[in-house]
C-alpha cells in the first residue's frame, strides 16, 4: 500500500515523520530514520485495524501560510 508521509525538521536536530492518511508519526535523527520508523510503526498499526480504501487519486501536499494575531 502506498501512503503519504510528511517530514518536519524538529528541535534538537530530530525529524517528525507524519502519515497523511492515519494518525501515526516517529521521530528520527535523519529523515531516512523518521521514515524507517514510521513505516514499521504503520505495519504494526495495520496489523490490529483495516488498512484504509486507497484514494483515488494521491494527496496534494502544499504549504499554506496562515495570519496570527498580533
């Protein structure tokens, strides 16, 4: 199954590692890490529920950038 994972630079020199399609993310010390982990964690995640229905067609990723109050 393919997923869509994004990756975050985090403090302390790790990366976040997200799923797009389920609530699951790893951290790592390179981004090949994070997604190592990720990708074992999800496998364990699927082995107690249902793998969802793949979408039809691929998420988009973009940034967006957001006002805040001052």
């Amino acid at each position: 199954m393919r997923l869509t994972a994004t990756v975050t630079p985090e403090d302390g020199g790790l990366y976040c590692a997200r799923c797009v399609q389920v609530e699951v993310a790893c951290e790592g010390h390179t981004v090949d890490e994070a997604l190592d982990r990720l990708r074992r964690a999800l496998e364990r995640y699927f082995e107690r529920r249902p793998a969802p229905h793949p979408p039809a067609h691929p998420p988009i990723v973009v940034p967006i950038e957001v006002s805040l109050p001052d």
